[in-house]
C-alpha cells in the first residue's frame, strides 16, 4: 500500500515562465541605483540626502578618529591608551551623527 507523505503542488501553469523565455535576468536596468541627481533639482543637498556613499562615511568615522588622538597626543594626553580613549569618544559620536544623517 503507498501512503501519500506530501500534497501535491499547487503551482499552476499560469505561473510557468513561457517557453523560450530564457534564465531570469540579474541586474537588469530597473534594479540599477540612479544617480541623475541635477535632473531633479536641489543641488548638492539632493546628492548628499540621496545618494552620500558610504566610503565616505567609513572615512570621515576614521578621520574623526585619526584627528582626536592626535589631538589629544599633541595637547598632552599622559599616554596612548589615552589619546585612543578620545579617539572613540569621538569615533563614536561620529557614528552617531552619520547613522542620524542616514535615516
């Protein structure tokens, strides 16, 4: 005796893709990001809102860190550990200010 252990598919063929139709397509024009900022006017602000790359993120959270050890070596911190100490406090309120711009 068979026992059925699963129902039967409830794919119709209206869902098939047609014959011929080929592989899905990946990347096609409709998924690509567009970056025509001018077109819609704003200016610099509309290019920052809308399309700000995140390397430079990464790059002012690492200058902000950089620039405040540095600066507290230079203004007298007792040692690195020290100096490092700044370099989060504003490594992170940077990070703050960046996830804030983000949203």
């Amino acid at each position: 005796m068979h026992w059925r252990t699963s129902s039967p598919s409830t794919v119709s063929e209206d869902c098939a893709r047609p014959a011929g139709a080929g592989p899905p397509r990946r990347g096609s024009p409709v998924s690509q990001p567009t970056f025509q900022w001018w077109s819609r006017g704003g200016g610099l602000k509309t290019l920052l809102r809308d399309n700000y790359p995140i390397g430079a993120d990464r790059l002012i959270l690492l200058a902000a860190f950089a620039l405040a050890s540095a600066l507290a070596g230079l203004f007298g911190a007792i040692n690195l550990g020290t100096a490092l100490t700044f370099g989060q406090i504003a490594f992170a309120v940077s990070a703050v200010a960046v996830i804030v711009r983000r949203a």
